[in-house]
C-alpha cells in the first residue's frame, strides 16, 4: 500500500457516512513497483460507497477462509466473507482438488461427514481397482506394492462447494460471491502500527468498501498482507543445481487441475501390462516423434530425492486419480519448474500460465485419445477455474515458524495447536512433533490482520507440503476465526490478543 500523506490520512479520517475517499490508498504496494514502458495515467479521486460493516471480514473462502468465517460467526461476531468466485472451498473446489481426510476436528471433520452423509464421497479399493495400487499412473498410490491394500476417497468438488455454501449460510455469514478484493483503505494506529479501515471489493456493481474491526487474510497467497503494506517474501529457495545453474529463483510450480470422464480403466491396465508399458513411455514417445505432443508436456523426473525427485518440481503430467465416479478422473497440469512463474502477483505469468496450461490439457487430452487404450470415448469435463498457486508470498510475522523449530520439537507458550506430528516432504517424510505459536498468525506491521491457511509465517520448506493442506488450512482458519471474535469481543487488537489454551 503506498502510504497516505499524514494530511491526506487526517482528512480522510475525519470522513464518516457513506463514502471512502479513494485514490492512492487503493493501489497496492506491489502494482506500485511494476512500472510500464508505457508511463501512467492518473485517475480522478473516488468516493467509494461503504456497502457492509461487520466485526470480522474474511477475505478469500478457501479452507483457511471458510474455517475462519465460520468459526468466527460461531464464537458470536458478526462476519463477513468475501469470495471472488461462485463459492467456497478455493483449491479444493474452484480449483477441483476435491481430495477427502478423515476429520481432524472441528469445522472440518464437520465437513467431510456431512460430504459422506449427502453422498459426494466416491472411494475406491483394491476391491473395485485391483490394478491402482503401485501403478504408475496414480498420483497417491504409485509408491505402494502392486496389488496391496488400499481406500483413496474424493468428493465432487461442485457439489463440495455447494455443501460448504450451505454451512456458511447456516452459521449465519454474510458471503460475498464475484466480489474480489482488490485493495485496502489503512488508517495509523499506535506504535508505528498501521491498521486495515476498509478493504476494497470490484464486483458487478463497480468497487465498493467494506469495513471491519478485525480482518482475516485467507486468500492462500497473502493479498490482503500485500496490499496492506506489511512484509512478506517471495516464493522459491534453494533448488537443485540442475535447475538453478542460472542463478534464479523459483517457487515451487503451481499447477491446474482437470477432469476427464469416459475412461476405461481396465482396458488402460491391459495395455500397461501386455505391452509391458506401465508408464505408457512407449505410446508418449511415438506421439513425440510424429509432433502430437509438445516436447515439455511430459517432463522427465528429477534425479534429486523427495520434493525435487518423485513429486511436483520435477513430476510429469500424467497422474490421475479417481474422483466423482467409475470412468471418470482427475489429472494434474503443473507449471514447468523452469518457467519459474510468480502468478500472484505478475499478470503476465498468470496469464500466461494458465492459457499454456490449458494448451497442454488439449493437447494431452488429444494424445491420450489417439493412442492410449481405453481413453477412445474419454472426454474433458472439467478445468479448473484458477491455477493452484503452491509457493506464493510468505508473510513475514510476529513468529516466523521455521524446519527448526520443527526439528528441535521447541515449545511455545502460546501454542495454538497441542503439539502435532506431521512429516515433511522436504525432510523427506521423517515424522516430527511440533506445536506453532499464534504469533504466526500475525503479520507485522498491521495490528487487525491475520492470518489463515496458505498464508501463514511459515519459511517456504515447511510450508510446504504440510502445512498447507486442506484440513490443517481449515484448522488455522478456525484458530484465527476464533482469535479474531474474541478480540472484537475484548475491545482489543489481534496483537493484544494473549493465546493460552491450544484450540486443536
Ligand atoms: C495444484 C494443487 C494441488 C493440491 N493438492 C492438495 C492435496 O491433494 N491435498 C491437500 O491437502 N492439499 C493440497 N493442496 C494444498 C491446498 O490445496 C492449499 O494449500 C489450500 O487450499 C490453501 O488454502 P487457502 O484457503 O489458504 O487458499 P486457497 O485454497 O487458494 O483459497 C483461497 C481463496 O481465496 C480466494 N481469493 C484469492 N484472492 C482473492 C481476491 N483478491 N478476492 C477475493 N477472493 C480471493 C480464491 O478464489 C480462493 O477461493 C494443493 C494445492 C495446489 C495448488
């Protein structure tokens, strides 16, 4: 956020009713700092209409949004959520990742019963998919010896948004779908301190300002922390030397999901096994040689271990798994690592990453119906509406929870969480036990923000993969929904907010 002159804050302060004054307080820090060849154009001040007021506004819906808004509405403030598509639920609806846990508490486990229960659950065996454990193709299952035990469930991701729609109507949210945020109105506090007045939401009406006492970032790639000014850092850290021999520095690739239906699983499986293909080599290297398929559509592996070996820097594209129902599946398209793409913040890599990616799912999809067996009557059902963003901001707050404080298994009196065990795929999945204090929750520099979900005051390594997945996103949502109530409840700041039980 570019800051307001202190004669520009004290009149803008002294505005009450309807209207914010606009104009530089709007535009991002970041927009700011991409300057054009093409010089600038300056708009005449706005006056803005204040639409809504609530205690709490939670900005983005995804699992750390949704977690947040309920539980906040729950614990009495009145909240409001604001959502740039047509419902909740982020990656995991919007973005089509509609992978099922069991419930680890709360808003969650409240989730996936009631996903089973209105029958949006689809799971398979080794009972109905004999031939998934071990094979190749499946994204979750490769690793396991073939033929051996296993349940891999996912629940429809349109319906899943349906479902999480329902529950924030029931808590009573005000949700805001096709509103997106787009800026903040920040007015001085105490200490040096800035604090959020009004965020700023473009919809079919034009912009609008919303404002809030307390407000809760949960757009998975730290917008809100951005926008306001306060500090955070790029995506992407130390890769392996093959990639990164020019020196760069790229975030871990996001990708774009999709679904295709019609597939005869079976008749793939024949193929694998009587043409001794299981990785369908043979099939992707004939298409290569007759120029059906790009030449990076499927990447090789890396030669690395763990996150650069076997999984997202350097996975090829072609892993499925099962979703929604028999013959139908879902496919990963992920960035190729060397493009290095920030899509949180450059419109031309957005832009450009997503209108590739739907080139290679053309083009992939045209390949598996030409030469793989069982895919003649496949067909393309769905595209993710937004690229999943893996490796976004990483906002710099009170507590930066490092693989450190992981590996030291250090305690914090202000521990959220009871102390967890998780595995972390940069460690190569060893399992180690850890609490995360709340002052990871707030970012610095701006007193009624927090933080959820993706975009937490996480170090890069251990946020990723463990501390970005759905069900501990909904956990750190409904810890910041429940701090953000109880702060407005008190008559405090976030900041001032003293954390002494784990909620989880
Ligand atoms: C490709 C991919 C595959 C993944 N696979 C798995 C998996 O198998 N299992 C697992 O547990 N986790 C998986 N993850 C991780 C997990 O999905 C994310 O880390 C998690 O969804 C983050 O939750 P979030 O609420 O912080 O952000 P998101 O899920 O990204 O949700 C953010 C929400 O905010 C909204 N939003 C963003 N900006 C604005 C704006 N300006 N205005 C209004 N709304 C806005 C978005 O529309 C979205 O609904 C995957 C992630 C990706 C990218």
């Amino acid at each position: 956020m570019e800051r307001v002159s202190r004669r520009n804050f004290l009149k803008a302060s002294a505005m009450t009713g309807a209207a914010l004054m606009g104009g530089s307080v709007f535009i991002g820090r970041e927009q700011m700092a991409h300057s054009s060849q093409y010089g600038e154009i300056e708009l005449p001040v706005d006056k803005i209409p204040i639409v809504h007021e609530a205690d709490v506004v939670v900005i983005g819906g995804g699992p750390g949004g949704f977690g947040a808004a309920i539980r906040a509405a729950r614990t009495g403030a009145s909240t409001i959520l604001i959502e740039r598509f047509d419902m909740p639920g982020g990656v995991h609806t919007s973005g089509l990742q509609g992978a099922w846990n069991p419930g680890v508490g709360g808003v969650h486990t409240e989730l996936m019963e009631r996903l089973v229960k209105e029958g949006h659950v689809y799971t398979i065996t080794e009972k109905t998919h004999p031939d998934w454990a071990g094979n190749p193709l499946s994204h979750y299952e490769a690793g396991r010896k073939p033929g051996s035990a296993f349940s891999r469930s996912t629940f429809n991701p349109e319906a899943g948004g349906n479902v999480m729609l329902a529950m924030l109507r029931e808590a009573r949210v005000k949700a805001l779908y096709n509103n997106s945020f787009v800026g903040v109105r920040m007015k001085h506090v105490s200490d040096g301190d800035s604090a959020i007045e009004a965020v700023i939401v473009q919809n079919a009406s034009g912009k609008q300002a919303i404002k809030g006492k307390v407000f809760i970032d949960g757009s998975g790639t730290a917008e809100v922390v951005a926008r306001a000014g306060a500090p955070f850092v790029r995506g992407g850290g130390p890769q392996p030397s093959t990639v990164a021999s020019d020196g760069q520095n790229r975030p871990i690739p996001g990708g774009l999901l999709w679904i295709m239906s019609g597939i005869d699983f079976d008749e793939v499986t024949l193929y694998q096994k009587s043409k001794n293909d299981p990785t369908l080599s043979k099939l992707i290297s004939a298409a290569l040689a007759a120029g059906d398929i790009p030449s990076d559509l499927f990447r090789p592996r890396l030669s690395g271990k763990c996150v650069y070996g076997n999984l997202y820097i350097g996975h090829p594209t072609l892993d499925i798994n099962p979703i929604q129902g028999p013959g139908t599946f879902i496919f990963w398209e992920n960035v190729p690592y060397e493009w290095a793409l920030h899509m949180d913040d450059s419109a031309e890599d957005e832009a450009r990453a997503k209108a590739a990616m739907r080139e290679f799912i053309d083009a992939e999809a045209r390949f598996l119906k030409k030469y793989v067996p069982g895919f003649k009557n496949a067909f393309i059902t769905n595209v993710g509406r937004y690229m999943g963003i893996r490796d976004g901001r990483h906002p710099v707050g009170e507590y930066v929870f490092s693989m450190d404080d992981a590996l030291s298994k250090r305690t914090f009196p202000d521990a959220a969480v009871k102390p967890m065990t998780k595995v972390f795929h940069w460690d190569c999945y060893k399992p180690h036990t850890f609490q995360v204090p709340y002052r990871c929750f707030l970012p610095k520099t701006v007193n009624n923000l927090l933080l959820t979900g993706a975009s937490m005051s996480f170090t890069y390594d251990t946020l990723f993969m463990v501390m970005r997945n759905f069900p501990w996103c909904m956990q750190t949502g409904e810890i910041a929904g429940f701090a953000a109530a109880q702060s407005v409840a008190q008559g405090i700041p976030p900041k001032q907010y003293k954390w002494t039980t784990p909620l989880f």
